[in-house]
C-alpha cells in the first residue's frame, strides 16, 4: 500500500503554482539525470557529466508569464540529448512551450546558453530562417531555477525522420532546395571576426573581448549584437575544458589556426591521459601514443598556420553554420512536407571560416561510393542487380537514391550560392583538412596530420607564388620520412584493431559504448567476452596479457 502512494506521488508531485497543482509525470529525480540510455564503458564519468538538479515549481513559475498564460500545470520530460534536457510545459490555458536546461557537459557557464539565444534571434530575425521563437531566458545559474535555461516556443510541425522514406523525390528536392536558401543567408552575413555571435550587452559585464556587429543602413538591429568568444566544443569537449587557451575573437584566419594549435597543446601541457582514442595504442606491438611526437606536430603545423587558408578570401569568411542538421532537428509541415516549419538545436553553433563550416547537412549522410557525375541517369544501380537478393536490390536502391539526393544538394549549392560548394571542396583539399585535424591531437591524428605536412613541403610550390622567396618553413629529411611511414603503418594497425573489436560486439568507430537499457545487459557481457578473447588472441606471454590490461581504453 505505502509503495503505491510513493509510486502515486512520484507520478503527480503537487507543488503550488498561482494557485493550480504542477503536474510531473515523472520521478522528481528522473528529471536531473540522464535517463535514456546506459554506457558500457566510463558510465559514472557519462552520467555525472549530464546530471543538472533545477527547481521545477520556479521553472514553472517563470513558465506561466513567459507563455502569456496564468499558470504551468504540468511538466513533461521530452527524449534528451547529449548536451541538454527538454521539458514539455503545459499552461493553465493550454498553451504548451519548450523549456531547454543545458547539462554541464555543454559547455561555458553563461556564454553557451548567451550565444544560443542571440544565434536564434539573429537567425530568425535578421536572416528569416524558421527557428523556435525564444520567451524568456536566463544564462547564469544563480536564479531561482537554480539552473541556465531556455523557454521557447514549441515547434509547429513533424520531424523531418517521421516522413523522410514516404514523400515523394519531388517532395525531398524541394526541401533541400529550401535548405540550401537558408545556408546561402549564413554567407550573406557580413561578420567582422570569428567566434560566436551574442548580444552585446551580455558580452560587456564580462570583461571578454569583443566586436560589435558594425550597424548596417538595412537593418539598425545589427548594432545589437557582437562576435565573442567560440562556443565551438572542440573548445571543451574531451578534456579541453579548463585548458588555458584564447577562445576568441579573431580576425584572421591565421590567428584562427594558431588558436587550435595553442589549444592542443595547453591541453598536452595539462594532461598525459589522452582522450577517446581511434586505436589500440600503446599495447604490445601497437603504435605507441607519445606527447613528444604530438607536441613536435603542432609545432610543424604552426610554421605553416599562415598558409593554410583559400586565395580567395570568401570562402574564408566568417560566417556560422547549422552544423547538425539530422532528423530530429529539421520540422516539417504535416499537410505540405516540403515546408520547413522549424530548425532546432542551435546550441554551439559558432563563428568560423567558411571552408571550416560547410558540408552537407547530416540526414544525407550515406555509407558508399559518392558518384563524381551530377547526371541522376548516370548513377546506376550494380550490373548484377538482378541476380540479387531481394533484400540486397532494396539496399542497392536505397544507396543510388541516396547517392542522387547528394548530388543534387551539390546542384543546388552551385545554382544558389557557388561559394559554399567551393568551399566544401577546400575543406576537403590538402590546406583544408589540415587545420580541423590538427584540432584534434590532443586526443588522435598526430600521425596522418604528419602525413599531410610531408605533402605540403612537397607541393609547397603550388602553396604559395614564389617558393624561392617564401621557401617552406617545413623540412623533414628523407629519414624522418622513412621512420614516419614505419610508425604510420603501426597507427593504422592499432585503429583497425579496434575497428574490428568494435564492429564484433555492436559498435562502430567513434562509438563512446552507449546503449539502450534493454540492450546493456547483454552487451555489458559480449563487452566482457570479446574483451578475454582478444586480449587471449593478442598475447603471447603473461606479460604481454599484463600489459594489455594496462592500456585497455573501455575500462569497466
């Protein structure tokens, strides 16, 4: 009897609100933590970074004016996300808006939440992108929530996922028509600096650099806004936060560059534990991960920072990017799919060069051979297409239809707006992979980084007009070459081994072990079973099993 009354209070917690009971359909304790799912590996790490306790009658209480409504009376917990908590809130009057708590693994304290807001405003308001309108706000902790959040409206419409496989391909080319007209708004911007775009006014109390938007004879509301310090995450993802390192704003490209070397190697300086690696490093006859070999890479990678960068100036310019457009993020029109009613998820979008920022949007993405033709008649289906299965002919079909929706966001790039598909090409190219990698090595990469700077010195005179008056700053001798390659090979090595480890028991590359509830159980065990077998298959001694059990990255 007593269990199902806290059972009852726990699925209705009466708190007053002006006068009405708050409904909440959950544990109060469900609220703060993160309840979707369960990791294999680092779960408390993994759960601690994503616990955020609120105060949900004030939550409410702040609610109810925002909405225009006399009082919330119900909160609702929404499918969370990595970075954030979502809340359904019901007013007395039935309105309904988005409350967005971010968790402390978002970001910066206040300018996470301080960029998100005026990066919605700007997009909605000056640039005419669909995007949620924002009510009410608050970018610093100390508030009777007792957490940052975000009130805003809740999205007309479906997501993109509900509808995607049954529209027509009329249907999804007119929707990545519109797409690519929002994408060409973010290069119409002209913005000063990189960074991350805020109000002014909450950038002038922090004593942090920054450059207000010059005001335009089109649009007063510019003088408004400011370019700050990046909320770009890998400024404080994967034990980057903390690292004393400048954050912006910057003016140039080069100053850009030099940023993410600095960064990298403040977090080397730091710290010897190196995090989410792509590989088997470290054990018995695997390539051995050294601060050495990647400090003396963003060493390499400075000298040449200058360089790395277009010969035409635009498609380095400044401009932010929606760089997650999946499913989920991306409403539709129920009755007219090819209406975009909402984009979603603005949260860390930031300032950068324009070849850092463009690709194509996430729910395009494919596993295959991305054709080098814009002839739809000529991406073809395989030769042997009728001697397959009827399974594999609904793969090969699903590949080619994917593989035309690609291409024709590439068409639509160059009708609308040319210089972003010019821009994905550069980033693409030896001079544009080089600086986003190099952002990386704090965790992975130094060697193909190192690769790349090899093939820089040799084509160095095609980098630059006059090589013999700007001669390569590089110089790897033949045998740093040699011993390169020999240490390559073993890089390559451990990431293919645990490559196919992960592929054994479920995962992918990059996985970071999380899983569904239903699902941890058995996978915990397969965890533990794959992990005996290989360390059996790859140790010849007691010792080489010892040391196995030393470097393992997925510790229980």
């Amino acid at each position: 009897m007593f269990s199902r009354i806290k059972n009852v209070f726990k699925r209705s917690v009466a708190s007053r609100v002006s006068g009405r009971c708050l409904s909440i359909d959950h544990d109060p304790e469900s609220l703060y933590r993160y309840s979707s799912g369960r990791w294999l590996w680092r779960e408390e790490l993994q759960m601690a970074c994503r616990w955020r306790k609120f105060n949900t009658t004030e939550l409410a209480q702040a609610a109810a004016p925002a909405a225009g409504s006399r009082s919330c009376v119900k909160l609702a917990k929404l499918s969370e996300g990595s970075f954030n908590k979502a809340f359904l809130l019901t007013m007395d009057d039935g309105k309904e808006i988005i409350a967005k708590i971010p968790n402390p693994n978002a970001g910066y304290e206040h300018f996470t939440t301080a960029s998100e807001v005026a990066t919605m405003d700007y997009a909605r308001n000056i640039l005419g992108v669909p995007v949620p309108q924002v009510y009410a706000w608050n970018s610093s902790a100390d508030n009777p929530v007792g957490a940052e959040y975000i009130l805003m409206e809740k999205c007309p419409g479906i997501e993109l996922h509900k509808v995607w496989d049954t529209i027509t391909d009329r249907q999804k080319a007119a929707i990545i028509h519109r797409l690519v007209s929002y994408e060409a708004a973010f290069v119409s911007l002209e913005l000063p600096m990189y960074g991350s775009l805020y109000y002014a006014k909450d950038l002038d109390s922090t004593n942090r650099d920054h450059c207000i938007l010059p005001p335009s004879a089109k649009d007063t509301r510019l003088s408004a806004f400011a370019i700050g310090p990046t909320t770009d995450r890998n400024f404080f993802d994967h034990g980057r936060a903390g690292a004393t390192a400048n954050q912006g704003p910057w003016a140039t490209v080069e100053e850009y560059n030099v940023a993410i070397a600095e960064r990298e190697k403040a977090c080397l300086q730091r710290s010897s534990q190196f995090p989410d690696p792509q590989g088997f490093y470290n054990g018995p006859g695997q390539y051995q991960q050294i601060s050495r070999t990647k400090l003396q890479t963003l060493q390499d990678f400075e000298k040449v920072a200058q360089y790395l960068k277009p010969t035409d100036p635009i498609l380095s310019k400044p401009v932010f990017w929606h760089t997650d457009l999946h499913w989920d993020n991306i409403f539709v029109d129920e009755n007219d799919p090819t209406v975009i009613t909402a984009i979603i998820d603005w949260q860390a979008v930031h300032v950068a060069p324009l070849f850092a920022q463009a690709r194509h949007p996430t729910f395009l993405e494919f596993d295959g051979e991305i054709p080098d033709t814009f002839d739809a008649d000529a991406i073809k289906l395989p030769d042997n297409f009728e001697d397959l299965s009827e399974e594999e002919q609904h793969a090969a079909k699903k590949l080619r239809g994917a593989q035309i929706l690609w291409k024709l966001y590439e068409v639509e790039l160059i009708c609308q707006c040319d210089d972003i598909n010019r821009a994905i090409r550069f980033g693409k190219g030896l001079l544009g992979r080089l600086p986003s990698l190099a952002g990386n090595i704090f965790s992975d990469g130094e060697l193909l980084v190192q690769d790349l700077l090899m093939s820089l010195q040799q084509e160095w005179s095609q980098v630059v007009d006059d090589p013999v008056a700007n001669p390569c700053p590089l110089s790897f001798a033949d045998a740093d070459k040699t011993a390169h390659d020999e240490q390559f090979v073993l890089w390559t090595q451990s990431i293919e081994l645990m490559t196919d480890f992960l592929t054994s028991i479920g995962g992918y590359r990059g996985w970071d072990g999380s899983v569904s509830h239903e699902q941890y159980n058995t996978a915990k065990e397969h965890m533990r079973l794959y992990k005996e077998d290989f360390i059996s298959r790859h140790s010849s001694t007691e010792a080489e099993r010892t040391r196995w059990l030393e470097v393992w990255p997925f510790p229980d």
